[in-house]
C-alpha cells in the first residue's frame, strides 16, 4: 500500500472512530447554539432591543460574556473544529469515485465540495470562537469588508468578490430546496426515530433550511452589490444583510420570520446531533 493509501486509510479510520463521532457531535450543538443565539439577536434587532451584530460574531461575543462563557468558547472551539476533521474524513470517503466516469464521478465530487464547503465554514467559526475565548474577537461585517477591499485590490478581484456573491446566491437557493423537497431527510438515520421525534426533526428542516438559505441569499447577494458598485462597504455580511431586511416594507415582520428560520435550522443541528449520517 502506497504511503498516501495508508495516510487516506488512517484518517477514514479516525473519521470514523467513536471518540471523534461524539466529538463531532459536540460540534453539532455548538453550530446549532450559534445559530439559535443569531436567531435571538435578529429578534432583538427587528424590534430595536439589542446593538449587538446580529451575526456569528455577536453570537459568540454574547456567549463570551456570560459565566464560564470562556470554557464555554473554548468546547465549541474543539467541537467545531472535530466537525471540520468529520467532513475532512468525508472527502477520502469519496476519493475513489474522482477518477470514476459519468454520474459516479459526479456524484463524488460534488459530494467532496460539499464536504469542503462545510470543513471550511466549521473550521472558520471555530478559529473565529478561539479569538473570542483569547479576547481578540472582531466584528464579522468589519473583517469580511476588509477582505473584500483586500480581494478588490487583485488581479480580477472585482470578479472573484461577484463569484463568491454567485456561490452563496446557489447555496442559499440549494437550502431553501433542500428544505421544500425535505431532502435533508436523505442524509440522515432515522430507523429508531419514534413518530414524534421524526414529525419534529422534519418540520424543523423544513423551517430552517430555507431560513438559512434565505440569509446566505441575501449575503450573497450583498456581496455581488459590492461587486458591482466596487464598494467593499456592501459587502456586510450576516448583520448587514438583516439590516437590509429591516429596511424593506415590514421590515420587522419580514426579519422575524428570516430569525426563526434561522432559529429553526439551529434546533435542527441540536437534534441533527442525536441521530448518525445515513450511510
């Protein structure tokens, strides 16, 4: 066996060894604790009640004041990142079918983005949870501006910044179908799901699903304005993307409905962590 083969065999081992499954849980809840906490300061946004960015960044500041909020940062931290090294794994998982042909190439390597998509968001909030757990954390919309104005200023920077305004456009159009056609049901094991828990895990998806597309859409959709205005200001993220939401006719009606989407695709995490991937 060839020293790559035994590499790619020995993280498929470990993505799928017990420890790292629980660990990877853990992920699972912080993602969903993230997203419940975004959802209530959209709430508070809608009706004037908080300053904080209603954003990843807000979340985990919120979290960073409250009592042993520190620890608290620090488990989300490791969890996200085992949830990171689980998607990793999922990517050797598939490597055999890259030099496939037809649909079991295809298969695989969307299978893989996929599974790149998501190592990297979770490895991102994690890397943005340890900043907080240190006292370095920053404001997302302010860090995303100063890196489109930094892609602004490559070769065809205007262009990847519209690109990556497109990719967040499909990944939220992808959610809110994944949600409507109750796909996520696919990707999990629920065979020792009583009828209860199963209503409950099918109307969270089809809630939070597209609210959180809703809310890349709109990001996505900041992005691309910011491409085509050549302002990194527009590109806002999370919290500018709600704010705009707020500005729309029934803005606060139309905010508190994207906020329990967002709350819903976070209690769906939680439960998500109760039940295996489907194999």
């Amino acid at each position: 066996m060839s020293v790559q083969g035994s590499a790619g065999t020995a993280v498929g081992r470990a993505g799928s060894s017990d420890a790292l499954e629980h660990l990877a849980r853990i992920g699972l809840i912080a993602y969903g604790l993230v997203h419940l906490l975004v959802g209530w300061l959209a709430v508070q946004l809608a009706w004037g009640g908080d300053s904080r960015p209603a954003d990843q960044s807000g979340a985990l500041a919120t979290l960073a004041q409250q009592p042993l909020g520190t620890p608290l940062l620090w488990v989300l931290a490791v969890g996200l990142i085992a949830l990171a090294f689980w998607q990793a794994a999922e990517i050797l998982r598939w490597r055999h079918g890259w030099s496939a042909s037809g649909t079991a190439r295809t298969k695989a390597l969307r299978k893989s983005g996929k599974a790149v998509v998501k190592a990297t968001v979770h490895l991102a909030l994690a890397v943005l949870a340890i900043r907080f757990a240190t006292g370095g954390g920053q404001n997302s919309s302010s860090t995303q501006q100063q890196t489109a104005a930094g892609v602004f200023g490559w070769p065809a920077g205007r262009w990847l910044v519209a690109a990556a305004g497109l990719v967040l456009l499909g990944v939220g159009a992808y959610h809110v179908y994944k949600g409507v056609t109750k796909h996520f049901l696919e990707e999990i094991d629920l065979s020792d799901c009583p009828p209860t828990a199963t209503r409950l895990v099918t109307t969270l998806g089809q809630v939070g699903f597209p609210g959180k597309g809703v809310a890349l859409a709109l990001v996505g959709g900041l992005l691309g304005w910011a491409a085509v205005t050549f302002d990194p200001a527009k590109a806002s993220g999370l919290d500018g993307a709600l704010h705009t939401v707020l500005l729309a006719p029934a803005g606060p009606i139309l905010l508190t409905l994207v906020a329990l989407g967002i709350a819903a695709f976070g209690a769906f995490c939680l439960v998500r962590a109760r039940y295996p991937e489907r194999t």
